[in-house]
C-alpha cells in the first residue's frame, strides 16, 4: 500500500466559478446516481477513486456529475463516442462568460437572447448544458456525423430545461466550418469550439495509446475505440492547425454575424500559424486565454471583426440589461 497523498483541498488551476474545483465527494454522487457506487474503489494511496481507464466507469461519473451539479436528468452517449471530462468543458464555459462580461462593462450577459454556436456539438451536448444551466445561453449545435446528432437530440428531448433553448443542424460538407450551417444575416454572440486535434487516424491512434500508457504504466494492446471517439471528433487533414487556420479564413466572411469567435487550441506550436491567419484575416482584436486542468494546459483563441464602434452598439443593444 502506498502512502496516502496529500491533495490541495481546491483545484487552483480551475476557473473560480467552475462546480468541479474541489475533489469528487463520491458519497454525494453516488447518492445522486447509485450505479456509480460499483465503480468507486480505494485506489493504491488509499483515496476513493474510479478507474479511468474503464469507459463505462468514466461515463457513469459524467452522469452523475451532470445530475448533481447542473439538474439533467437523462445523459448518455452512444458505444465508441467520446465521452469528455466535465470539469475541463466548464472552464471553457466560464472563460467565455468572462470574455463576454469584460465587454460588457464587467457584468456578464446572460438568458436566453445571448445566442452561442457550438461548432461540432457532438453526442454529448456538454457545452449547452453547461451554458444553459451557468448563465441562461441558447445555442446552436452543428455536426457532421449523424449518429452523435440524433444523440444529442435525444438529450434534448429528455431534459425539458433544453427544449426551447438548443437547436441542431447537420454540416452537410466536412470541410466547410460556417458555410451550410447558417445565414450572414444570424446574430451569435459567441462561437465556442473544441477541434479535432490529431491530423491522421494513425496520429490520433498513437495518441490514444500513450494516454493508455500513462493511465494503466505499462505499454498494452487495448482497442482504442474503448476509449470514446470517432474519427470525425479525432482527427480531420491537417489536424487542429488547419481546421482552426480554416475557421479563421470562414469566419471573415461572416465578420458581423458574431461578436467573438473563439476555439480551443491544444498544441500551443499552433500557436504562431493561427496568429499569422488572424492577422491576415485582418481580425480587430485577438485574445489568447490560458486554462489549466491537472497537470494539462490548453488555450482559448478568441478573435473578432467588429470595430469599437460596432462593439459599442452591440452591447447596447442586444446585450442591454432587461
């Protein structure tokens, strides 16, 4: 038996408004969702744990942590899709209220008429969830892949708080990020979106492997779709790099259709390449926020095309307190 560890009561690194900043209390999870408790064991320092190296395992968690912290009553996501860490998927959340309230002269605008587009919604609907229950959003929900589609509807049809405030559209060409989805003449006060990272389905079973090898310390064979992804949620040609360096070329032609455009960025190498789009694009204002989940840290890139003055009537208007 290893000696117990010594956990900081608070995880720092999570933004300061986000549910999950202090460890999971398994008992009151459990409490919420009673088929996490076979999963939940002592681990090697003696801490009640889950094992995240069994899918099943971590898709109960999810489901119990959306019961507890956000109300939703039904959450599941189909065989092979990726099943995302809840607390990470917060953060972004509540770092774009934030972007959005410093324009806002601080106050943070919430309720339904602040419009989001999540690009590539996915079969987990994480992020209209979250930003519904925090701050009142609607959203738009693209996707390509019309399994994770229909899934993400069936979330919605289950969960009666998302019912007037979520609305799907299939992306009927891969390459294309706004173009099929919506019109120039749409208001988004945001774009929020997590990329396929990887640039080949050999990269990203790579990756998928060294995640393996960290969790379980040992090189294994395993299947990787046990692990939660689809191709489509992967990789794409060119991997994060060109699909962002594609959004920033799109998202030009749609200059007045949203106030801040913004997307994830994992590789911070990527990091110069997409600056150089945005520049050549000739974006108004570039902001680049770091997160930090455990041990892993990632970005936001946010961007927009609209002047001071086009900012100013914006917020006056659609952003105005009720």
């Amino acid at each position: 038996m290893k000696t117990k560890k010594q956990h900081l009561t608070v995880k720092n690194r999570l933004h300061s408004r986000n549910k999950h900043r202090e460890r999971y209390d398994f008992k009151v999870l459990i409490n919420c969702c009673p088929a996490l408790a076979k999963f939940v064991k002592l681990n090697d320092y003696q801490d009640e744990s889950i094992d995240f190296f069994n899918p099943e395992a971590v898709k109960t968690l999810n489901q119990s942590l959306l019961k507890h912290h956000y109300h939703v009553e039904y959450w599941d996501i189909p065989t092979g899709y990726l099943c995302p860490p809840i607390p990470g998927r917060a953060d972004y959340i509540h770092y774009i209220a934030e972007l959005l309230g410093n324009n806002n002269y601080g106050k943070i605008p919430t309720g339904d008429t602040i419009k989001c587009f999540d690009i590539g919604v996915g079969a987990s609907c994480v992020y209209p969830i979250i930003g519904n229950y925090e701050y009142g959003w609607s959203f738009l929900g693209s996707e390509i892949d019309l399994v994770a589609l229909e899934n993400a509807r069936k979330i919605k049809e289950k969960n009666s708080f998302l019912k007037d405030v979520l609305e799907f559209r299939l992306q009927p060409n891969t390459k294309d990020i706004f173009y099929g989805v919506i019109t120039k003449d749409e208001r988004f006060d945001v774009t929020i979106c997590n990329p396929p990272f990887h640039a080949s389905l050999a990269e990203a079973e790579a990756g998928t492997l060294r995640k393996l090898t960290h969790l379980t310390a040992k090189k294994i064979n395993v299947p990787i779709k046990n692990f939660g992804g689809q191709n489509s949620e992967l990789w794409c040609d060119g991997g994060e790099n060109r699909f962002v360096r594609n959004m920033v070329r799109e998202s030009k032609n749609f200059s007045t259709s949203c106030f801040w455009f913004t997307t994830l960025v994992s590789k911070q190498s990527n990091l110069k390449s997409i600056y150089a789009a945005l520049k050549n694009a000739e974006a108004v204002d570039v902001k680049t926020i770091e997160m930090g989940q455990g041990n892993k840290t990632s970005r936001i890139v946010a961007w927009t095309f609209l002047t001071s003055e086009q900012q100013k009537e914006w917020k006056n208007t659609k952003w105005k307190e009720k």
